[in-house]
C-alpha cells in the first residue's frame, strides 16, 4: 500500500535501524522506544490491523514467535519482555498495518497505559 508508512520501510523508501529480515516479516528499532529494547515487528504483506487477520492465522502466528526469537536474540528473555499487539485507535495502533511491539531491559509497569 503507497501510503502506508510501515509498506514504505519495507520497501526501502524510508530509513529504519533494521533488526531482523525474512521473506514474511520485517523488525526495526521502533523511533519512540518506550523501553530499552523497543522493536517492532511487522508483516511485509500489508494487513490493516490484527483483526484483519482471519485466513492469515499462520502469518500471525509467526508474528509472535518471530518477537520471541528477536527477545532471545536482544537478550531480554531472563528478567522478561512484553509483546503487544494494538488494534484500533483507541486501542493504541497509530499505524494501520499489523505490527507487534516487543519490549524490554527494564521492569514494565501495568496497567500499561
């Protein structure tokens, strides 16, 4: 999608400090970080938000365990992480496009927000 920010990372159109690459999914350093470790991890195929997710159960599911992987890889497994996924405005999703927020490196209070 042209106008989507998160499309345009991907494509190369706008700059992000890159974490993680495969053919499904892309993480990079999220530029508002509300942790120490603060990465998003989005889906290249450009889906609205994770209740547009039906039929795409798999591609959610390693949405998920791509933010696990990236958790152990960053270092931020022993004392613990958050994964969030928002939906909706008033839900906290500022971008229209399926991502998963991971944080850590520091206590997370709750509730969240």
């Amino acid at each position: 999608m042209r106008d989507c920010i998160f499309c345009r990372i991907v494509a190369g159109e706008i700059p992000s400090d890159e974490v993680y690459e495969d053919e499904c999914y892309y993480a990079f350093r999220d530029i508002n970080p509300k942790a120490p470790v603060h990465i998003l991890v989005i889906t290249k195929e450009h889906i609205g938000g994770v209740a547009e997710m039906e039929g795409h159960e798999e591609l959610l599911g390693g949405l998920v365990t791509t933010g696990v992987k990236l958790a152990e890889e960053l270092g931020i497994t022993d004392a613990g992480y958050r994964m969030v996924i928002n939906q909706g405005a008033d839900g906290g999703q500022s971008v229209p496009h399926v991502h998963l927020h991971v944080l850590g490196g520091r206590p997370l209070s709750w509730p969240p927000g």
